[in-house]
C-alpha cells in the first residue's frame, strides 16, 4: 500500500539522522579509544591533528636548508652546516 | 628518546646526530596526558610562546636527563618542524650528499628507530656501544614546571 509522499520523506529524513547519528557516535567511540578518553579525543582533533602532516619531502630529495637555534638561545646555524661528510641522523622531537 | 641515545652512543663514530627540539605535544596547557605526571616521565612544561621559553625548557630537560645528542631548537616560527612535517617527533637520515635517504613515520605509532638502526646497520655493520653508564636520574626541573 502506497504512502503519503510526506510521509514517506519523513521517514527517509528520520533514517538518515540516525544514520549520521550513528556515524557520529562511532567517530567519537573510535577516537576516544584511540586517544584514551572522550577529554583526550576533544584535546587531540583541537591540538594534534593541526600539526600532523605527512609533509611533502621524500626519499631522494634535497634537506631543507633551515635555520636552527643554538642551546645558548643567541646564536643561529643553518641545518647543513651540521653535514661533515657523513650520514647525518635528524631528531625531531619534544619532551612532553 | 632512550633509544635514540642508544642509537648515538652505537654509531656516533660513523653518523652525525642532530636532535632538534620542535613544538611541545602534550604540555599541560594543551593536551596533557597521564604520562607528564611527576611520578611517571616527569615532563609537567607548559607550551612555548616566546623563544627564550622554548630554550628555558630544552636547557632545563637536556640537563636534567643528561641528554647527550647534539642539540638545535626549531626557531618560534616553526620553520624547520614545517619543512620535515616533523611533529610531534620523527627521524630522517641525511646522505653525504644532501639527500632525504630516510624518511620515518610521524610518531609516537610510526616512530621506529631500529629503522635508522636498520639502515646504519646495513651501511656500517652492527654495532654495540660497551655497556652502558649507570642509571641516569632526572633532577628536580629548573624552569617552567608547574605540577
């Protein structure tokens, strides 16, 4: 038996806000589990995923030349002025 | 970055090592974690605004943990964390040449430095540093920790 064309896009609107509510949830269920706690998901999307790139760099190309600051806080090197003639190990990194 | 040290002390007479300090990941003012907490890792630092903070913290925790690596700090502008993609932590190995010859994953899942370990192994042989000192202890911080 045919439906009122109301109705029926009553219902097709209901399912699709479930649909997107379900989505919606299993996002914040995925990250929470992933960062630890729905706190560290909210904290994560706002502090870590602005930051994280995959970059462009590859294997094969050139280093950046970059300015670096010394320990002393006062005095600046270029990065490939640290290239002696041998394979060079960068570190990136923070503490916390 | 116990590891990483391992690593330096094994190959530092046929590699270079640049550690360079970039943004904070998880300071306490932004997305702190458990494992700051004084009776975990001990790393309670607040995020960076102004360069002489960023070098405060990176004289406090080099002195404090007795880190060994040659150091850099990334300038306020972010310049060097930008060019590599580097945060919050990642390994590249430099040719001779100038060349990217390793590019490693964005840490902490795709963090490995038995990769770059890897890769001096296969240029170098393996090699093991003699054994290591005694356990090192982190000091009370001297700068910008809040608990």
């Amino acid at each position: 038996m045919l439906r009122p064309y109301g109705e029926e896009m009553k219902r097709m609107w209901t399912w699709i806000a479930i649909a997107v509510g379900a989505v919606v949830v299993l996002v914040c269920v995925g990250l929470s589990v992933m960062a630890g706690s729905p706190k560290d998901a909210i904290q994560m999307v706002r502090y870590a995923l602005p930051y994280m790139h995959r970059g462009d760099l590859k294997v094969g190309d050139r280093v950046p030349d970059v300015q670096l600051v010394a320990l002393d806080g006062q005095s600046r090197f270029p990065l490939r002025e640290r290239m002696t003639g041998r394979p060079l190990v960068l570190v990136f990194g923070s503490f916390t | 970055m116990g590891d990483v040290e391992k690593l330096y002390d094994d190959y530092k007479d046929h590699a270079d090592f640049l550690t360079i300090y970039i943004r904070e990941a998880h300071p306490i003012d932004e997305w702190k974690m458990r494992s700051n907490d004084k009776d975990k890792d001990d790393v309670c630092y607040v995020q960076p605004k102004t360069l002489e903070q960023r070098v405060a913290i990176a004289n406090d925790f080099t002195k404090r943990f007795k880190y060994t690596l040659p150091f850099a700090i990334d300038d306020m502008n972010n310049a060097a964390n930008d060019a590599f993609a580097a945060w919050p932590e990642r390994l590249y190995i430099v040719e001779e040449t100038g060349t990217i010859s390793y590019k490693g994953g964005n840490g902490p899942f795709n963090y490995d430095p038995n990769e770059v370990r890897a890769w001096l192994a296969k240029r170098y042989g393996e090699v093991k540093a003699p054994a290591a000192e005694p356990q090192k202890s982190a000091e009370p911080a001297a700068v910008e920790k809040k608990s």
